[in-house]
C-alpha cells in the first residue's frame, strides 16, 4: 500500500485514544480519523469519573498527548449508525476499530427494584457529570440510602451521595448539580457488599481518600465483617488487597459516634433480596450471606431489612448493541477473537475490530484497556495484508460527506474553544472549569458560532 492505512476508531474514550497511539507507534503509516458521538473527546474520563477524582482526571493530560498527533484527526457529534453507517465507513478505511465502551446499568433482578427512586448507578454519575444525553433534574429527598455494589463506582456514588456540596465546589460540577447536593437532605448512605472485605473491588486509594471528608463519619458494621481461609490467602498474595482489609479493620475499631452531619455506612456480606415499598422505595432487604471459604459467598436463609428512601444499584455497567455489528446479549460484548470481529458464523469480518469495554466486558481500571487495545492492533497489523482497501481514502471525502448529510461535527480545533470556554467560566468563580452541558452548546462553541 503507497498511501497511509487509512483506519476509522469509533468511540474517543482511553481505550480508542490507546488504540489509535499504539497504531501511530507502528512501522505501518496510518491516518486515523477518532469519532465520538459526543462533540468532545475522552469518553469515560469527562462523563465517568467523579469530577473529585483530579487524579484520575489527570490521565486527560497523557490522553490529549496522543490526540494532538499529526496522524490522529479527531470528529465530534459524529454518530455512528445514523450519521455515519458501517458500509459508508467501510467505503472510505480500510479498517474499523469499535470502542463504544459500555453505557448503562446492568440490571438487578429483585422484586421491587423499579419502584420510584430505585436507580442505576450509570444514571446517577450521567447526571452528575453533566453528560449531555441525561436527564438535569434528580430527586435528592431521601434521609436514608442505599447503594448496592462493591467496587469504586459503588464507592464513587456513595461518596458523591454523603459529601458535602460545598466540598464539591472546586470542581467542575454543574450549577445544578452543586444546587440538588448542597439541598439533599441525607443523613446515612449504606453501602451493601454481597461479599466479605477480602473480595471488595475498592482501589486502596479511592478508599483511603474517604477518611478525608469534612462531616462525614465512616461506619464500618462488624455484623458481616469476616474473613475466612480463602480471604487469608488472598490477604498474602496481594497487597492490594491486604491494604484495603487493613484499612476497613481500622475503620471498624473505631466506636461510632454518630456527631456528624452525615455517615457513610459499610455493611459485609449482605446480599440484595428486595427494595421495599408501594409506590416508592421506603427499605432494602438483604439476605445474610456466608463465606464458603473458596471466595465465594452462599446464602443463609435470613433477612434484615433497613429503612431506605432510595435505592442505587452499581453492579456493573452493559454495553449498548451497535448498528450493524453482531452482539452478545448475555456477556454485552462484541463476539471477538482478540478484537477481530466474529460473525454469526464465528468468522472473522475483514477489516472490522472492537477494543475496550465493549470487547471484554465492564471490568477492570481504565489503565487496561492499553492491553487490550494492543492485542487487537498487532492483529490489525498481522492482517494488513488480507483489509479490504477502502474504495474512496481520500482522508476530506468523509468531511464532504458529512457536510452533505447536515451533520455539524466538532474538530480537535473546535475542542480547544470548547476546553478554553469551560475553563474560563471557571476561572471567573474561582475554579479550574464549569463543565458546559447542553450538547447544542458544546457543538456551538467548538464550531465557533455565534
């Protein structure tokens, strides 16, 4: 091939930009054109994380790196499936990566668990984030809550739920935001893990930082606290693990006190059963499990029910099928073989890959998604020889056919006005950014309009 390979990555999140860095890193020439839906990039980390997690924001600055190379171009409010289908994208690459990443809730099969104020955690954070396709009002009029899960975005909402607004300010939060937290009147969040400490999904330091919140008392309850054989060795080999034991086991010998504003309550070992209520959530009952000494848990046949008036479930998010792309319903995956696309047949559709989330499934940090984009790029690159060239590569042919289509894309250009806009509305209040919500004003601003 005379030209530069010619490759299209839908979805501009971590596991996209690693994709499109590890491609740039390669002996082939490639021109890479990154497309999101959204009109600015980074997918997960702008509408995923906590806005009070600086540091996991931090990896934007190592993302924008990589974007600001020559061969990476990117395209904003671009979406696939509508704008752009897979044989228009096929017509003008000579490959496609998909890395759409997983964007709702996986649900939660228990009697009550939609009624009124029970939630998924994805729309929580949507809504917090101020992602532009969530709805901007929450009801925040619970005393008491419970939030379902053990891993950190269970431990991200139940942080955001009990910290005080005011604490919240120096970040990028939406005025609304900042409004509905700063009027909560929540006075205990209870987390309910269905296993024991040893198995929590925690990083040690999103735990540790919670010991750090002004007027919010941690309560670990020793009911459920245990460990058995396999949590022991489990204690030995991984030091992860054995921090985030240690810290919970400091918790846990402290005596509440019960004298601040709010408290932030963990309970081991208690499986969800039922959400409680007529017409809205008003309890939580969960079944006392026990450990099996395998690291698995089994249920004793006994409840307890806790007075809730609202109910958040984080047991995971659910990739979102994709146009045209065969899908697992039951894992929520792309069938893949090492990110080349399977068919129904269970063979390789040339010059069609998938990365990330979408490819593996909902697990693990954002940091491995790097190894999951390099297996699917040294397949790419092995296959170099067998890609369907594209018909039409000329690198402005996929601009004109946007333009023609109406669609009013956003541009790498168009992010920087973005970046610099929110920045200065927060410069103007005394902080690093205020986050611009309504997508029709995101497109607006990055496309330098009036």
């Amino acid at each position: 091939m005379t030209r530069p390979l010619r490759v299209a990555i839908v979805g501009a999140g971590p596991a996209g930009v690693y994709a499109a860095d590890i491609l740039t890193k390669s002996e082939t020439p490639v021109d890479i054109d990154l497309l999101d839906r959204m009109p600015a990039p980074y997918g997960l980390i702008r509408y995923g994380v906590a806005p009070d997690h600086p540091r996991i924001k931090g990896i934007v600055n190592a993302l924008r790196r990589i974007m600001e190379k020559p061969e990476i171009r990117f395209l904003g409010g671009v979406n696939y499936g509508e704008d752009l289908k897979l044989d228009q994208l096929r017509r003008h690459y000579d490959a496609v990566i998909f890395s759409t990443g997983a964007d709702k809730d996986r649900p939660l099969d228990i009697p009550g668990i939609e009624l009124q104020h029970s939630y998924g955690a994805a729309e929580f954070v949507y809504w917090y984030d101020g992602y532009p396709e969530a709805p901007r009002d929450w009801t925040l009029d619970a005393r008491e809550v419970a939030v379902i899960g053990a891993g950190n975005v269970a431990l991200d909402v139940a942080r955001v739920l009990a910290k005080q607004a005011d604490d919240l300010l120096s970040t990028e939060i939406p005025a609304n935001v900042y409004e509905g937290l700063k009027n909560s009147p929540v006075t205990d969040v209870h987390l309910f893990a269905r296993r024991g400490p040893a198995q929590a999904k925690f990083t040690p330091l999103e735990l540790r930082e919670l010991d750090h919140q002004p007027g919010v008392e941690l309560i670990v309850h020793p009911e459920g606290f245990e460990l058995d054989e396999a949590s022991e060795q489990a204690i030995r080999d991984n030091n992860q693990v054995k921090t985030i034991v240690k810290t919970f086991q400091d918790w846990a010998l402290r005596d509440p006190q019960y004298d601040t504003p709010r408290r932030l309550h963990f309970h081991f070992l208690r499986g969800p059963a039922e959400v409680l209520g007529n017409e809205r959530v008003e309890g939580l009952r969960t079944e006392i499990m026990e450990l099996d000494g395998n690291g698995g848990v089994r249920g004793t046949g006994e409840y307890e029910d806790t007075p809730v008036q609202a109910v958040y479930r984080a047991v995971g998010y659910l990739s979102s099928p994709i146009p045209d792309i065969p899908f697992d319903h039951g894992s929520g995956t792309v069938p893949n073989d090492g990110g080349r696309v399977l068919d129904l047949e269970g063979e390789h559709i040339k010059g069609v890959y998938t990365t990330g989330w979408v490819k593996r499934g909902p697990v693990g940090l954002i940091g491995h998604t790097k190894g999951d984009a390099l297996e699917t790029i040294n397949n790419l690159l092995e296959d170099l020889e067998a890609l369907p060239a594209a018909e039409d590569p000329d690198r402005d042919s996929v601009l004109r056919l946007l333009e023609e289509q109406g669609v009013r894309y956003t541009t790498w250009d168009g992010w920087n006005l973005l970046d610099a806009h929110e920045q200065a509305l927060g410069e103007a209040e005394g902080r690093e950014r205020i986050k611009v919500v309504p997508r029709e004003d995101m497109i607006r601003i990055s496309r330098g309009e009036n």
